[in-house]
C-alpha cells in the first residue's frame, strides 16, 4: 500500500529548493525584483529559470517570459497607496499564452498549486493567457 501510494506521489513534479531560496531573497531581503520558474522536463521539478535585479523593470520582467511558452513568475510590485504609503506586494503569474503547446499548458496548470504552497507570502494571482491579462495597469490596480 505504501509503494502505490510513494509511487504516485513521485510521478507528480517537485520543487526544487532553489525556487524556495530565491523566492526569500526577493520577498525578505529583495535581492530580486521578479523570479521566473519553469517546469524541468528530465528532472520532473519546477526550478528558477531567470531572476532579475531589484533595478529592473516591469517591462523588464514581461520580456523575461517567452512568448510561447508556459511559466511561473513572482513579481515584487512596489507602489505608493494613496495614503503616500511605500507598499510591495507580490505578485503570483502563472503564464500560459495561448500559443504555447497544449501540453504544456496542462502540466503547467497541474503543478501550480504545488509550487504555490511552497511560497509562503504572495498576495495576489494573476492568470494571464496574453500580456494584457497581466498589463501593469491590472497590477496596479489588484494592488490598491
């Protein structure tokens, strides 16, 4: 009973530790402005894919995703309520264009919720099918 159960449970995708680490350094220490993930066909594992530096911009992190293909992204969005308070929230992107490989969508939307309860602190979640799903308009405003 045991081994069906193990064995079942390999087959599904794993996170790797390093999604987890970089995903701290952007939350606690904002090492990173945004980390991409992508799912690891030969190891079955979701792993950092790029990360980009606290300097960087939003259009530097849509460039980051490949047009037509699936990923994860963890964006730190830093903005100023209307209180004139400095506010960051974090940002989950599950990106599927719809270009991209019907199977890859599918293992994309199977694994995210794995890799979502491995990080602790995103606030918000966009699904984005194109880049105006995920324009910065959307994130400003689902940030206020």
């Amino acid at each position: 009973m045991v081994c069906v159960c193990q064995s079942s449970a390999s087959s599904g995708m794993g996170v790797a530790d390093e999604c987890k680490h970089a995903f701290l350094e952007l939350k606690r220490k904002k090492v990173h402005r945004y980390v991409v993930f992508k799912i690891d066909e030969k190891t079955k594992q979701v792993v950092v894919e790029k990360t980009g530096g606290p300097a960087e911009s939003y259009d530097d992190f849509t460039a980051a995703l490949p047009h037509n293909d699936c990923r994860y992204a963890v964006y730190d969005f830093d903005f100023v309520t209307n209180e004139n308070c400095q506010k960051s929230k974090i940002f989950f992107i599950a990106w599927s264009p719809d270009v991209s490989r019907v199977r890859a969508k599918m293992v994309y939307a199977t694994t995210k919720d794995r890799l979502r309860r491995e990080l602790d602190g995103i606030h918000y979640e966009v699904q984005a099918t194109d880049a105006t799903e995920m324009d910065i308009d959307v994130i400003k405003d689902r940030a206020n």
